[in-house]
C-alpha cells in the first residue's frame, strides 16, 4: 500500500481499534488456478493472539480453496469522506488547493485456514453473537435458538482463521495541510464518523 509517511499508522491500538470498529473485511486470496478471489466476511478480532476468527456458508468456495496456512489479505475500510478545496481558508487567499479524499484504512497480511470442528464453531458464533448484541436492550443469544436448528445451522458453515502477521495503516486525515487548512476540514466534517477521527487525533496531538 502506498502509503506516505505523513500518513502512516503505526501504533498497535489505533489499528486494532478501527479494525473492531470496522470488522467487515475485505479478504482476498491469490490462487493458483482462479486468479484473486475476494469475499466480504466480518472478523472476530483478537489482538492478544494477532488472530481473526470468521465463517462462511459451507458452499463458499473460498474454504475449500485456502487449505492449510494460505497466504491472504484481509483489508479493514475506516470512516471516508470527500474534502472539497472549499473547506481550506487557503483557498481565498491564493487558490492553489484541488480536491482529495480523506480515510482510515488498516491492511492486514498473513496466513488463512479453514475450521470444520463444531466445538470451534459453536464458541465462534457465541462470542461474535455476544459481541455484536452486547448494546441491544434484550440481547439475542445463540441458545434462543432450537438446539436442532442450531445443529443445522453450524453444519452449514466453515470457520476460517486468518493469522496475522504484519498491519499496515494509513490514515490520511489532512495531515499534509497546515493547522488553519486541517481545521477548516475537521469543522467541515464535524459530526461525521472522519470527524470524529480527526478530533480525536488532533486531541492526542496536543495532549
């Protein structure tokens, strides 16, 4: 990923939190005979372990393509917004500011392998269940639904787990404008999930 320095993300939380944050991933594989081959597929993400943990319906054929330890990268898209020169205050002074894009992305390398024990299973859909439902007023649980329903439903699925082994992180958040221009984007997009971003980087900034 080209990424330059300005906006290079190194620090460990930041790029586990957006990837929490945004669990929907992106995960392409390069295969021999197919070519690239990309699925959508939301992440459990454990970062004491540098694993995620997934599924897929059984008749995906991507678990079936992986194998043991397949090579993959799983791309986590943050919060993005388009920056209109109209926001700069430099622009009434000389002009010379164009268009750009602003967005948080974490790109995660390493090895995938695909699960069929139901014990795995089961304890996967308990924790993204739990995970996903904690801020629901009467949470849905697993076991709400009928065991043989259940049963059914995890032999329907493959798990996935993706070992990682290295993350990269941009985010490109104006940092290549002065104070006044960067200020001028952050009350442009003020209430939105960049902005949000943006504050809390120019915060820790200044801490």
């Amino acid at each position: 990923m080209y990424t330059p320095e300005a906006f290079a993300e190194r620090r460990p939380a930041a790029l586990y939190g957006l990837m929490r944050a945004h669990p929907l991933a992106t995960v392409v594989i390069a295969h021999p005979a197919q070519g690239l081959v990309a699925n959508l597929l939301p992440w459990l993400v454990d970062e004491e372990q540098g694993l995620l943990r997934g599924h897929v319906a059984r008749g995906n054929p991507l678990w079936q393509l992986v194998g043991e330890g397949h090579d993959a990268l799983s791309l986590f898209q943050g919060p993005q917004a388009y920056v209109s020169p109209s926001l700069y205050p430099s622009k009434t002074e000389h002009g010379r500011v164009v268009p750009t894009w602003n967005y948080a992305v974490v790109q995660a390398h390493g090895r995938l392998r695909a699960v069929t024990d139901r014990d795995w299973l089961l304890a996967l859909v308990n924790r993204l269940t739990d995970g996903h439902e904690a801020e629901r007023a009467r949470p849905w649980r697993v076991d709400d639904a009928p065991p043989d329903y259940l049963d059914g439903m995890l032999r329907a699925i493959v798990g996935l787990e993706f070992r990682i082994e290295r993350l990269e992180g941009k985010f490109k958040l104006s940092q290549n404008r002065d104070e006044r221009d960067r200020d001028g984007v952050l009350r442009g997009l003020a209430g939105s999930a960049l902005g949000d971003l943006m504050a809390a980087g120019a915060a820790r900034d200044e801490a």
